[in-house]
C-alpha cells in the first residue's frame, strides 16, 4: 500500500507578502503543475493589500478553469469589524470550498463542507469529531503534530474527513496581534510602510550563535527551516495521510512540486531528489523534526 497509494498534492496559502505581479505569475506556474488542489488567501495580516478579495475570488476562478480545486482560507487573527467582514466575504460566498483558520470562521461556516486550517488547534479525536459534526471534511493538522498522532486523532475509517499533512515550508509557528517585522523597523504596526515585503520568505532571525532560528512574518513567526517530508512517504502513508501540504517559498517551488510529485506518484528515488532539491539554494535548511516527535528544528535525513 505505501508505494502504490496516490498522494494529492496540495499548495498552501502564500504566508510571506509578495507584489501582485509575483502572485499572479506564481499561480500562473501552479495551474500547469501537477498539483490537485491550491489554497488562496491573506491569512496573515489584512494591511496586505496587493490582492483584494474580488481578486482572489477572480484567481480561484482562473485556477478553477485549469481543472485545480480551490479552497479560499480565512484570516488567523481576526481583531476589527472589518476583517470579519472580509472573513464574511469568504465563509459566505457558494462558488469555493473554505478553510477555517479561527474560531469565528468555524461559526459561520458550520453547517457546510469547510476545511480545518492549521490554526485551529485540534488535538483530540473528540474535538475532531466535534468539528466533522460542523460540516469538516478536511483537517490540516498542527505543525507539531507527530506523524505517530495523527491517525489517533483521525483513524482510517472512523470519519468521514480527510488528513492534509503539511509537508514542505516554512513551519507557521505562531500569531500574535503585535507585529514583529514592524518592531524590527522601529515602527508602529499602522505605520508600518508594508515593509513585509521586502522580505519574501520572512525576516531571518538568528540565534546569538549565529543560527537561522525562526522568521518573521509580520504577525505570525514562521521557522527559518523548511519543513521536507520529501524522504518520508511510508511513514506518511502508515499515519493515513494522503494529501500533502507544500507552502510556497519565493525561489524554486516548481523543483518542490516536481520533486514530491515524482517521488510520491512516480516511484522516484527519494535520496537522489532530495539531494537535488539541496542543490538548489532553498531559503532555508531543511527540519521535519515535529513528524517524529523530535525538535521541530531536527533533521533526520542527514
């Protein structure tokens, strides 16, 4: 079953703030990939303006037509009228499938098929059954989730939802009402000049030791590693994970979509991609310390 099983490849939401001519030619890319289904959205902060909700929505519609599923995510941190207004937006609109990534955004979609993003914190089979009870079909699980856990939280068979594994990018982390990019720049958040986006896979920061440790994102702190269960795909498949999670990185996403396409549904050599993919210049070392109950920042693929 593990070598003969197909994974469906998924991408993530992009995390970091890019200019809108990067954003439409990145989904250009994704539609002529082989990925089964893209996740759009702002999830991060809602200053970020590049793209506005009629254009995700006109997005999601183009990439529709290139025969992806679409999910529309909503905000991790909703804090004024108007971000719930936005998140409103989403949750209410009939065309797309969403994913709830806060509490509000549970409430207004309960009743309908939604997606569990990994911001809701879901950590039991009780409170996954709880939600599949809201109309979940799809659960994104915590970034420091095991692998060991996860068919405990979800058995095969038991219900009706599907387990989304988040398997390559930066680790979102956490999220936080104060905006760290801004203190870096000594600014107020409101005056921030959307300096973000002048860092597209987050601000590095560095351990007195000289470490990349995490990154920041404005609101929410990313890990400066990249999570790569590229080499793991049995143990993906033993944990009843069958769609995998890649998280856009602004440089050589293409080779990371390839790369897991060819080793998950093509019977490719794992070392030999993953040496591959290593060559490239990733912004970022690789980690999948949190799949085996490890340090998230831990490789074991050395």
């Amino acid at each position: 079953m593990a070598t003969t099983t197909p994974f469906a490849l998924s991408v993530g939401p992009v995390l970091t703030y890019w200019p809108r001519r990067a954003l439409v030619d990145f989904y250009a890319r994704v539609a002529e990939s082989p990925v089964r289904s893209v996740t759009l959205g702002e999830v991060v902060c809602s200053r970020r303006h590049e793209l506005k909700t009629e254009d995700w929505l006109a997005l999601a519609r183009d990439l529709a037509a290139a025969g992806k599923e679409v999910i529309l995510a909503t905000q991790a941190l909703i804090e004024s009228e108007a971000e719930l207004r936005a998140m409103h937006r989403f949750a209410d609109q009939g065309e797309f499938l969403v994913e709830a990534n806060d509490a509000a955004a549970l409430a207004r979609l309960a009743g309908r098929p939604f997606v569990i993003g990994p911001h809701v914190n879901v950590y039991s089979g009780a409170a996954l059954d709880e939600l599949a009870s809201l109309g979940a079909v799809r659960w994104v699980p915590p970034l420091e989730l095991p692998l060991q856990a996860m068919p405990l939280v979800n058995p095969p068979g038991r219900l009706a939802i599907e387990t989304e594994a988040f398997a390559f990018g930066r680790m979102p982390l956490a999220i936080s009402a104060r905006c760290f990019t801004a203190r870096h720049y000594n600014v107020n958040r409101d005056e921030c000049g959307f300096r973000c986006i002048e860092h597209p896979d987050g601000l590095a920061l560095r351990t007195q030791e000289g470490e990349e440790f995490l990154a920041l994102n404005g609101l929410q702190t990313l890990s400066a590693r990249l999570m790569c269960a590229l080499p793991d795909r049995d143990a993906l498949a033993a944990a009843n994970v069958r769609r995998l999670r890649l998280s856009p990185v602004s440089a050589h996403f293409d080779a990371v979509i390839d790369a897991y396409e060819r080793v998950f549904n093509g019977g490719a050599d794992a070392r030999s991609e993953l040496d591959a993919l290593s060559s490239l210049g990733l912004p970022g070392a690789l980690a999948d310390g949190y799949l085996f109950r490890q340090a998230g920042i831990q490789w074991s693929h050395r």
